[in-house]
C-alpha cells in the first residue's frame, strides 16, 4: 500500500471516530461528479450517453463543498465525465483543500499538461489518471488513439511540477496477464506513480459493450495470476492490502455502498456509485431511507458479480482497523495465490434487478 502516511493517520483517526460514537454507518470518499460530460467515448463506460440536457448540468463549486462539509469524509473522489471541463474546478479543487481534504481528482489527462499551471502543489491533492494498460491496449479501451502518449506525457509533467500522481486502473475480460505485468511494472518504476488503484470494470447498465466484463470467478482468477507475476516487483497500489487480498478471492467481504456516498448532478445517488436506483436531496436522508440490506453480492441480481473498490474497500479499511496483524502480514507476503477461495455469497435469496 502506498498511500502517504498523513493520510492514514488523518483516515484512520476518522475511523476511530466514528466508531467511538458507535456509528456504524460512515462515510469515508465521497464519490464527487460534479458533471457527465467527458471527451472521450470508453466502451466500458455508462456516464456519457445521457441526453445533451443533463450532460450539460453542473455542480457549483458550493454545491461541491457543501457536500464534502455535509458527509464530512476525510477523503473526496472527483470522478465524471471529465473533471477538467468543469469551469469552476480549479475553485473546487482550492475549496476542498482548504479545508484539509484529500482531493483525489480522477482525468483521463487529455487535458491535464495545459491545466497544471491552475493547480498549486499540495499534499492535498493527487492527480488520479485513467490508464487502462500500455500503448495498443488504453488506446482501444478509450477509444482514441495517441491517448496513452497524452496521458504520460501529463503524469511525467505533474510530477517534475512537484504534484502527487496516481494511476487509477480498470480491469476487463480481454485484459491480458503479461501486458498488465508489463504496464504495472512500467507505471511504478518509469512514471514514479505514487500508487496504482486496480479494480475490475463494473457491468454498467448504460454501458455501450456489455461484452467485455469480468464475473466474479474470473475476477478472481484474473488477479491470482496477475498478483503471483508481481512477486518481487515493487508494484504499488493506491489500495488496502486487504482489498488486493479480497481481489485475489482470499477474503470473504460485504460490501459497504454507504462507505463510498455519491453526489451527483442528480443530488445523492442511491445506493452507490455504479448503480443509480434514486436519488436523495441530503446525506442524512440517503443514509436513512435507503434500504441498504437489499443491496450487494448476494442480495441483488445488479451486484452479483461486483468487486468494485467504491463497495469493498470501505469494508477492507475497517478490516484493517480491526486486524492490522492480518493487514501487515498480506502488506509484507503479499496476497495468496494458491489453494481453496473464500466461499461467496450464494445468490438463492436474491431479488432480480
């Protein structure tokens, strides 16, 4: 794990918190879209084929803060669409730093070296860049070719600027073991990123290419293999040891979609992230009227095959808190990748979607 030591101490005395006043429903990222427009058309994604009227609604950079300060997480994820069409996020950014938050703001960085002049260096703020493999493989993914080059030119420029840069990297059924080898080792060492956050690709409903993405099982089976080539390689990810751990099928986890709240152009998307089932006006009305027992593997027929780190990762982060032997020994071995996985959960009693 490779996330700077201020922000576990700050994230962790977050945790311990909310846990001495017995809350057992927190927040830790809040999920920020402050727009859906994007510049790019990926194949796995369902954001940006809503009609012209909504793509072309914005948060405000008060919108943006308000909900930062109304959930009052540690940490804010400002996703999209393309953060860097906003014409206020050099002010959101600034608003949310201010008030100490780390800011991870995600881009595909098509934009990124023209904008880094907008941006003050802080240890705040991290640049989280889409990169979905080398050359060939990102450039397909995202359907645009010379994206990659684009991409690294701007992670290498944030860096000698003096800005913290992570690679944040999505999983599919054609992704192919040696080349994902080859492009973490090439993003740890070359491009220097701090960490790489890796998750398989979620079944979008609104998704052009409903082809390309993994089920549980092969998620699993994607990552043993892939995690027992990084033996020895000094990969890092952006993550909890727990949840690469869970990835590999070694921990058997419920997800925590409140963990992870999302603010939209919509207002509060029930129940996460990926799946949009509603929207609720304010935190404290998401966190009381949605049902969140009816949701997750298991429980609902649109989860059944997610290991997304929006749901999972709050869920190894309070594992972590409540066994840091266990933690520190899958940090230092690294997870396992051989023998039985952890059992799933049966899906009998699942209702449809």
């Amino acid at each position: 794990m490779s996330v700077p030591l201020i922000q576990q101490l700050r994230v962790g005395a977050y945790i311990v918190k909310q846990r001495l006043r017995r809350n057992a429903r927190y927040p830790l990222v809040l999920m920020l879209e402050p727009l859906f427009r994007c510049n790019l058309s990926c194949t796995g994604c369902g954001k940006i084929d809503y009609p012209p009227e909504i793509l072309n609604r914005r948060l405000s950079a008060e919108d943006c803060i308000s909900a930062a300060e109304e959930c009052g997480v540690p940490v804010v994820s400002i996703a999209g669409g393309e953060p860097l069409l906003h014409t206020e996020i050099e002010a959101i950014v600034a608003g949310l730093t201010a008030r100490k938050k780390f800011v991870y703001l995600c881009t595909n960085a098509l934009l990124l070296e023209k904008r880094l002049d907008r941006f003050d260096p802080s240890p705040y703020l991290t640049f989280s860049v889409h990169l979905d493999g080398m050359r060939e493989h990102h450039d397909k993914a995202v359907s645009r070719e010379g994206a990659f080059d684009k991409a690294v030119s701007a992670l290498k420029a944030a860096r000698h600027r003096g800005f913290r840069t992570t690679i944040n990297c999505t999983l599919f059924v054609d992704s192919n073991v040696d080349e994902m080898a080859e492009f973490l080792t090439f993003a740890c060492a070359e491009l220097a990123s701090e960490g790489v956050t890796i998750a398989p690709g979620y079944a979008y409903e609104r998704a052009p290419d409903q082809n390309h993405f993994l089920t549980r099982t092969s998620t699993k089976t994607l990552f043993r293999e892939l995690l027992k080539k990084g033996k020895g390689r000094n990969w890092r990810f952006n993550q909890s040891s727990l949840y690469v751990d869970f990835l590999a099928g070694n921990q058997d986890y419920r997800c925590r979609p409140w963990g992870n709240p999302t603010r939209n152009v919509f207002g509060w998307q029930k129940p996460c992230y990926l799946i949009n089932e509603g929207t609720a006006p304010t935190f404290s009305a998401l966190m009381a009227d949605t049902d969140w027992d009816s949701y997750g593997t298991g429980a609902y027929e649109k989860c059944a095959d997610c290991m997304m780190h929006c749901g999972y990762e709050p869920t190894a982060v309070e594992d972590t808190l409540s066994h840091p032997l266990k933690a520190a020994r899958v940090a230092l071995m690294g997870p396992r990748t051989e023998g039985p996985m952890a059992p799933e959960n049966p899906p009998d009693n699942q209702r449809p979607a």
